[in-house]
C-alpha cells in the first residue's frame, strides 16, 4: 500500500472534539471519521486492525466449540414481546414501523434471537451445551455517545450465548469463558485490565463480571480492597457501613425553621450528618405516579443503580411535591403513612442506628432521637454507593480505593429468563422437559481497539501491538523520487510483501521530518528508513515504534530481522 | 466439530414456505432460519460458508488496491438529504427518529458515506484514483422478499466506490473490476452467468452492467440475441420495431360504440392492433395530480422501468378519469390539449406509423388514417418492451430471445452524480478545482451463496464448491459407538485437522441410511465413510458429492489424498 494513496488525512492539531488520548490520536491519524453523534466510518487502517482483532476473537471462540452465526439487525418486534424486553427497554432500543406499519428494532443484544434459533434446533440434552456467536453491528441509542469508539451508538460487537442442562455445567463454562476472555484481551495487546463484579443490567440473571482496562480515561469506577482481591463495578459494590454504639434517647419532634439541608438541621441540632437519615426521593420511570423514597444515613449517597436493582424499575429524580402523603422536605420514617403509590426503601446504614436526626412530616419540623431498632420495624437493603476508606465486604480488614476503566467485555450468567419466557425446552435424561440455562458474553470489538490504543500511545502518537496492526512495517525512504533509493525501497517492499508482512510504503515528497513524525503518530510497530547515507553502507535503519530502538541492518537481512522481531513480539502477546 | 453438537435440524419434508431449489435445500439442511419476512439467521454452516465467499471477495478487491473500510449501517439525514436520496428514494429506505428526533435511515447502499469520508481527505488529483470498499449490513425494505437469501430485505453487501479524475481512467478501472467480478464468481464455484447491460436506477450514472446466472428460477428477464454477443436486462434492452409503409389515408373521426379494448376497436374498424396507437396512463408517484400519458404502437407494451428513466420520475397505474383534459378510454394524440400537469411520451414505434387508429378524445370515437410524420410533430423515445423474436438492436440481423436469470453483482459508471452534489472537489494539475468521476460496484453475499447453491445440487441435496464448503469432510464412522471404529475415526479426524482441513464428524446414533441421506444433503464435497468391513482391509471409503466416484483408500493415505482431491478441486476454480 502506498500512503499517497491512503484515504485519510494526519493532522497535527488536536481536534477541539477529543478528549481522551486513543480519540484524538485516532482523529489526527485519519483512522476514523464521524458521521453522526457516536456513529463513526472506519477508515482503512483502522478497519484493518479491527478485522485482526476479530479473527483472535472468532479463533478463541472456535476453540472452546463456539458456532458462528449471524442474526439479523433488524428484528421483528414479536421475537423481543416473548421476552418482555420490547417494553423493559427504554429509548437505547430503536424502534421504527416498516413498509407494512409492522413494528421492527434494532438488536442491540441478540438473547432472543439466540434462543429463536437454538430453540427449534437442539432437542435433547445430549446436544448441550451448546455455544452460539456472531460478529455483526448494533446500535445502541446511548444519551451521551463519548470518547470516539469507547461510547458510540452504533458498534461491532462479538456476542455468544451458551445454553447447559444444569446450573454447574454454565458455571464450568462461564469460568472457561472468562479465561478466554482474558487470552483474547492479552492477544490483543491489552495490558492493565482486571475483571470484577459487575451489574447484569438489562440482562437479568446473577452473577456477572466484567473486564476493565485500568485507566484515568474510563468511565466507569472500579472499588477495590487493599488488603485483598476484591474488585467491584461501583454500580454494585457492597457498602460496609461502620457502626457506632450510644445510649438511647427519647423521641422528640423539634422545630428547625429554614433549615434544608441535612448539613443545616445537623448543625442546628449539634449533629454530624452519620446520626442523620435523610430521603432521596424519586419517581418510576414511565409512571410518574408511582414514588419511590430512598432513606439513608445522612452521610452517604444512594447508588441508583443499586436501588434500581433492588425495586426492579427505573427510577428518576423527583421531588415528590405532588405526593399528597408526603411533605416534601420533611420527610422522615417515624409515623409516615404513606399511600399505595409509594415504595419505602431502607439502606442497611440505618439499620441499628440510635438517636438519629430525622424529617417530622411536618413543615420546619424534625425528629430527634430515633432509634431504628427501637423506633420502626422495617427491611434493609444495600443501595449505598460506596466510598473511598469504606471496609473492604468481604476481608472485612482492608480498606476500600477507587479506580477508573473502560469496561472492555462482560460476562454474564443469565440463567433461564430467555429460555422460560421464550418457552425453549429441552428432553432431560430423566424424560422430564427443562428450561436450558443460558450464559452471555460480549466483547465490542471497536472499543477493544480504541481501549488498547488508549494503553499503547506516547506523546507523539500511537504504538499499535503486533497483533493488530494495521500494517506490521512503515517503510520510509527519504527520498523515493532517487532512482537508486526508489530501487532499493522497492526491492525491499516486494520482499517483504511476498513475506506476508504487511507494508506501508511511504512514497511522498514531503521532508524526512514530517515522515518521522506521521510515522510515529501512525503508530506501525517497524519502521524502516531507507536514506543514500546508509544506502552507502548497504544498510537500512530499523526502529522500533514501541522502545524507539534503533538498529542499523544490511538491506538483504532486512527481511529476516523483521521476520524475528515480529515472531519475538507475538511470542510476547500469547 | 460434532455434528450432534451442531445446532441446525435437517428435515426430510420440502417446507412449503419454498419454492427455488437452494432455499428448499438450506432450509431443509438447517442453514437458514427466517426470523422476519426477508430477514433470516444463518446459522453456523452458512456463516462458515459466507465468511469463505467474503475472504475471497476481500482478497480480490485488496489486489486491485482496495482499501476496506466500515460504513455505518444508521446515518444521519443529512447526508443524504446532501445527494437528495432522502426524498428521492420511496419506502424501500427505513427511515426513523433517534432518541433527539433526529431523522435517521438505514444504509441501503454507501454513495453518500463513501464521497463523506474520501472527500476530506483526498485533496489533490495525484492521490487518484482510489477505490475504498466495505463487507457491511444493509437494510432495504422490499416489498416482496422471495426465495430464501435471493431476494431479502436485511443483507450483507461487498460495496465498492472508485474516484477518478478523468473518464478514462474510470472506464479503464471500471473494466478492470469487471473482470474481478467474473474472476470472483468463477472462484465461488458460479458456473453458467453472463454480465448484461442494465438500468443503473436510483444509483443515476449512465453505462451499467449486471452479472447475471442464468437459471430458470431467476426473476430478472435477459434478452439474448440469437446472432450475437447482444445481452441485456429486458429493463434496458432497446426495442427495434420493424416498420412498415403504406399509401396515406384521410384522417377521419368515426363513432366507435362500446368498442373499449385496442382488439375490440380494431377489430371494429379491420385493423389489426399494429395498425393502431394506444394510451397507456400512469399517475407520478407521490404526486398524483401529475399525469403522464405514454403513447405506444398497439401490439406493444411499455416498459415501466425504461419510462420512469425516460422522464426520471417514477409512476403508478392511474386511469386518469380525473383529469379534466383527457378523455379517459378515448385518449389519442391527434388534436389533443392537455393541461400544463400531464406529461406525454411517444414510444418510438410510432415514429413514421401511417394510417393509424387512435382515440378520438371524445367518448366512443377514435380517429382512422393518422399518419404521424404528417399529423403530430413530437419526439420519440425507447418505452416498449422487448418481445421475444424482436431484431437484434446491435446487430440487426439476430433475433432476441430471452432467458431468467438471477443478478449477482452490479457495477456502475455514476459520473459525478454524487460528487457535485456533495460538493467533494480535488485540485486537479492545471489548478482548477474538479468533482472527480465515480464508479460503484456491488456484491450481495448472501444472494451469491444461495445463487451457488441454485446451481449446485441435485435430487438428494446440496453440492458445495470446494472454495466455500463450510467443511471440507464429512467424516461418517458406521458405528462410532464401536471402540475400534471409534480410535480410526478419532485418528483421522485429528490428521485431518492438523492438516489444516475443515472436518464435521457424523458421531451420531443413527441408521447409515439415514447418515448417507443427510450427508448428500448438506452437500460437503468429501466424504469418508469408516466402516468395521472397510477397516478389515486397513481401508476407508472416500467419495465425491459432486461426482460420486468412490475410491477405497488406505488409512494412512487419507490425508494426502484428501488435500491432494482438495488442491484439483480449488485448481479448477482459479
């Protein structure tokens, strides 16, 4: 390939658009292009790499049995109704009206398209378990597509689905699957990434995990112990709340004019925030009726993602003043009638607490010593977010810091969900029919590409792993319109191409210096300069992008050293 | 691979839902699943079998510089509101709101997406031509999907785009791919297809072909001249009528009562219908106040392909009783004043016609003896349809015939229908800025798999290519239960694999009958048959799906002549 003729421009500037690195390098090299909020064109480079990532995916699902497929994009709205997901999903899933006013969605997730296939085609357990994949596109309509290919709205995404007779032999796959899903991110070229505890989200199901790439760019925070391994998606981090013990108090109703904030009516009443309870209140998503309010300690935040989970609705911030049992500021657990319409929720901070500060329900008016215990007879969930310093839930000694990632693929045990409401049964070998237990498991290919990019990059562009490079070489006389150089270039490029190395010949008319710099924000792991300087020594100059070795070779060893540096370096990533 | 791991049920009984051979067969194999009127999952044989056709594809675009790359499936409206697409192209385009109320659509073809990303980033004239292409999901929304993966509304599309600055050069390239694509379908296995001219369509540009395989199950009609190399698709094909002189009559207005049919009124006045000029009336589409009136020699019938190109418009059948300035059913062009919303259009076959019948524009009259030299002064243009048994167009001398056939790949001259549009401009080398001139070329790769298949099978089933099998082997041990049997089975099955052959084990309790039945159906080019009789001998049974020949074959010889049958059979497809 001649870089002449490489569609896509380098610039120098850092586009005004671009926050994170492996974004702005990807838009100054010419790699992608956006079209659309989140909807972005590969340029050739860049889908080059991706079709190398997708092979090691498709390679490592192949051996653990997996059957490739490909479901369709578009989706009758029928198929996503069996499940019950055309009406739990909200504005992410596009739906649109064909030709003939049928409802139809865009996949964004194939668990029903999977079990529609699986379904008719596997009878008996002997057949399980099965592994099903595909490779194919989604769309996703995010609400803030971020970030270049880490958050866009439409995304290649490698999606498997596993169906298994009984719970033990999903978990002995899931478990080999997260080893697999560890090789292909080592393959790859992906260095600091975890897995930890995650939230199956839409998914439904129970346990699940996620990989995260470790890195100040990412969006989501991790939670880890530093006394032992625990690591845990904040969304479900278990908060260990620190108790304290004191002498009870009698209840007494107090009057705390103009004082909102829970920081206000503390010090007002000489108390700190933890021997407070405070509501967070909020309204069902799509039912604006319904109330839900959160109570918990005064010093913590509710985690919505937590709460969510634990009412299994979406909720969204409300004040409640329409609410006619409540009174909205003042809102407290003692004596509250609250009607039909309203879910209480109690954080498990509270649960013990004595002699807390609490809403009167009644305006300007607040209780003072409440003892939970004592006082109110209620359940306790966990739908605390966690915070830096917090005890560590299951060594119970280390502390708890915080980290961020990018998460770069998921796992999830599904269990029967799909396969009960979709009504796929299997003969069992005792002649009983059974649900099949469904694990699933996806990797956005897009976004393993710009996660590593995010990871392998330096102030003057990127440094594409071996594995995935668009173009193993960067050949680049310095001056080809020489006849001898252009002759010497060619000859090397015609060797290695005929090596199966891939090359980028870089054929322009332009200074050794802005060559230099395109090559290193190219990021092509070798670079070969050829210049009449070593030419007279029958040498070329090989550099490394990735440690900027530089090593001076004879033109007809060109082609075995680079044959060994690309061996040594893939060595490195299996 | 285990094929009692395989999910995929095959079926004796021809499903209903069928008509053409290679959608009875997938389906009846277990290849295809239909989720949605034209919208299917391909399960893993045929996935296996597509991503073979896509590498090939891949390799060949690659070899003629293409540059891959991914265009979004969703696009914004913009861009094609920049071509004028987005009004211009019916219900065929999904069009829907995102989650702003953004007006979205779904890519049904990429000449906007591929002129968005080449034209910034190519700016002068000596980085043309480029070709970029992608392998990438479309969405059309068809108003009648028929057999099978032949003609589907959801499909995954090789779409190529070539800029060039002079016509030349696109010509030159042009050719260039068209030999590729014959080069491509022979290398899939495509034996009996022909390139024809063809209507280029919403895609506009003037000279196109379509590569056509010729079977009898196709939907396309291919006019053939019985002399020449002359082929065309019926919806191009020139219409050459032979004439025929007479003395000129007097035009005369005669009472026609309840004459209604071009036969009842000729055979009222002795005429015969190509003696007479009929008004064939159509509506424009989406604007049903416009008229158009197509005047035609009556033994012909209009073509409304080549009308709709002729006034590049499209139309629907309306019988005109609303406009006010014809007579419906009395319509002639002799003396008639239509209102400024009708548009009329004159077949060629009446250039030169004399003493014709035609209506009157007054309720039961019609007018004998027009002679349309003498009469009307009008200009005429090609609508007919082509008959069978027609004068060859370029020869003269032939006659046509037709033939069916089914289209599997297009390339198109589009000129700078999109570049202008678009606005996308490069500095030529006399320093005026230019649009350069495109060319478009496509593959369907799911229609090419099943137009294979159409021509690849017999009575008992599938006959796969040796360059697209999904495996190269069925391997059918008699009675794997058998240890003995089992431990050669095994044996083979592993040199087999290392040896980097595709091989699907038949390790199923069944009949051989029944073994036999479904290998034939699935249609792998090689089968080995493993039998406790065959073993006696040290011997396995090898045979040929396509051929049928047998041949025994020492164990430890499989493998050798398995990759010895394979390099012919990939031989003869080169």
């Amino acid at each position: 390939m001649l870089l002449s003729n490489l569609v896509g421009q380098r610039v120098k500037q850092t586009p005004n658009t671009a926050q994170i690195k492996s974004h702005i390098l990807m838009l100054r090299a010419g790699y992608i292009k956006q079209i659309s909020s989140g909807i972005y064109t590969l340029l050739s480079p860049a889908k080059k790499s991706v079709n190398k990532i997708e092979n090691i995916i498709r390679e490592e699902m192949d051996k653990i049995g997996g059957q490739e497929m490909l479901f369709p994009v578009v989706m009758p709205r029928e198929l996503w109704d069996e499940s019950g997901r055309y009406s739990s999903i909200g504005d992410e899933m596009v739906r649109f009206k064909d030709r003939n006013s049928h409802d139809m969605v865009l996949g964004m997730t194939h668990e029903e398209a999977a079990v529609n296939v699986v379904k008719n085609n596997i009878l008996s357990y002997d057949q399980l378990p099965v592994m099903v994949y595909q490779i194919q596109t989604k769309f996703r309509d995010e609400a803030r597509p971020r970030a270049g290919l880490i958050r866009v709205r439409e995304f290649t995404m490698k999606d498997a689905y596993s169906f298994h007779i009984t719970k033990e032999d999903l978990e002995q796959f899931y478990y080999k699957m997260y080893e697999v899903y560890e090789r292909i991110f080592r393959r790859i070229g992906m260095k600091n990434f975890v897995s930890v505890e995650s939230d199956s989200g839409m998914m439904g199901g129970n346990v699940s995990h996620e990989f995260m790439l470790l890195t100040p760019a990412g969006e989501d925070t991790i939670v880890l112990c530093d006394k032992c391994s625990y690591r845990a998606n904040r969304e479900v981090a278990n908060a260990v709340v620190e108790s304290y013990d004191d002498n009870e108090e009698k209840i007494k109703l107090v009057n705390t004019p103009n004082k909102k904030t829970i920081e206000e009516v503390c010090a007002f009443l000489n108390k700190t925030p933890k021997q407070s309870c405070k509501a967070v209140c909020y309204a069902i998503k799509g039912d604006e009726n319904k109330s839900v309010v959160a109570f918990i300690r005064g010093d913590l935040e509710v985690n919505e993602t937590k709460l969510c989970k634990e009412i299994q609705k979406e909720v969204v911030a409300n004040d409640l003043t329409d609410n006619k049992s409540l009174v909205a500021g003042f809102i407290g657990p003692y004596q509250l009638n609250v009607d039909k319409n309203t879910i209480l929720v109690f954080d498990k901070s509270l649960k013990g607490l004595k002699n807390v500060v609490c809403g009167g329900n009644k305006t300007d008016y607040h209780y003072t010593g409440i003892s939970f215990e004592r006082d109110l007879n209620v359940q306790y969930c966990d739908i605390a977010n966690v915070e830096e310093g917090m005890v560590c839930p299951v060594c119970g000694k280390g502390h708890l810091y915080f980290n961020r990632g990018i998460e770069i693929g998921n796992i999830f045990q599904l269990g029967t969900k799909y396969t009960q409401s979709m009504n796929m049964k299997v003969h069992s070998n005792n002649g009983e029919d059974i649900y099949p237990i469904m694990g699933c498991y996806g990797i956005g290919v897009g976004r393993a590409l710009a996660s590593v990019l995010e990871e392998n990059s330096d102030e003057n562009g990127l440094i594409f792993p071996m594995s995935i490079t668009p173009w193993h070489v960067y050949l680049c006389p310095l001056r080809y319109q020489d006849k001898v150089i252009q002759k010497a270039t060619d000859k090397i490029y015609n060797k290695l191409t005929n090596a199966n190395i891939d090359v980028i010949l870089d054929d322009r008319e332009v200074s050794p210096g802005n060559k230099f710099a395109e090559s290193e924000l190219m990021g092509m792991p070798i670079r070969i300069v050829v210049s009449s300087r070593s030419l007279a020594n029958g040498e070329v100059e090989v550099t490394l992008r990735a440690s900027g070795e530089k090593i001076m070779v004879k033109t007809n060893e060109v082609v075995s050293m680079v044959k060994n540096i690309i061996k040594q370096e893939m060595a490195k990533l299996n």
